[in-house]
C-alpha cells in the first residue's frame, strides 16, 4: 500500500515590532505530516506569568491571516472553527499547544502562535 504524505508547513515565528527577540518560541520550525494524521504544535514564551493569553493563527498562501483560536489557562475558543478539526490546550501562563486533526491538503498553511499580556482598565472614581 502506497501512502500519499501531504505536506504541511507550519512557520512557526511569531515577532513584536520589525526588531528583537520576542521572546516566543514555536516548534517544530516545519512540519511534515501523513493524511489523516494529527500536527501537533507548540509555543512557548520566556516572559512572565502575565502573558497568559495565546493566539493560534493560519494563512493560507496568498490569503489574509485568521484567528482560529484564542486560549489562556481557562479558556478555550476556536470561535466559528470545527471543534472536531482543532484543538488547543493550555495548561500554564507559559506554554500551549494547537492541533490539527485529519489533515488534509486544505490545511497546508502558515501557522503562528502569539501571546499578549492581560490588561486591566481601573476605573477611577470622580
């Protein structure tokens, strides 16, 4: 039986501004996976436990980036997208995991994580 391996890269980079070190860690750097498989992807960030809000994106080739999900340590949102194609987990401040189950030659994309830092507005009594 002759297995048809379909290739997805997952460009895994995530920078803040045109310059520096973001201090987010992606892997794996490319991802190579068989029809029907799971990709698995992780981020990872060295900043503190104040960023604990996760973004996983997609672009397609020639198409605009799309938020599929949005995590933090209690929440999981894949919004509109197919909770049985995606998955997400996050279970510290500082690291995560973004699925694809059953790939297929429409899932071939650039994928990106992010994180952001929770801000609070106080509100101030006048």
């Amino acid at each position: 039986m002759i297995s048809v391996i379909i290739t997805l890269t997952f460009s895994l980079q995530w920078t803040s501004g045109f310059a520096g070190d973001s201090g987010v860690t992606q892997s794996p750097g490319v991802l190579w996976v068989e029809k029907n498989q799971p990709a698995e992807m992780n981020c990872s960030h060295n900043k503190d436990a104040s960023y604990f809000q996760m973004y996983w994106y997609r672009q397609h080739q020639g198409k605009p980036m799309e938020l599929i999900a949005f995590t933090t340590t209690t929440t999981i949102d894949l919004g509109s997208f197919d909770k049985n194609k995606f998955s997400a987990t996050k279970e510290k401040a500082e690291n995560g995991s973004f699925t694809v189950r059953n790939v297929d030659s429409d899932d071939s994309a650039l994928y990106f994580c992010a994180v952001s830092q929770h801000s609070v507005t106080a509100l101030l009594d006048c």
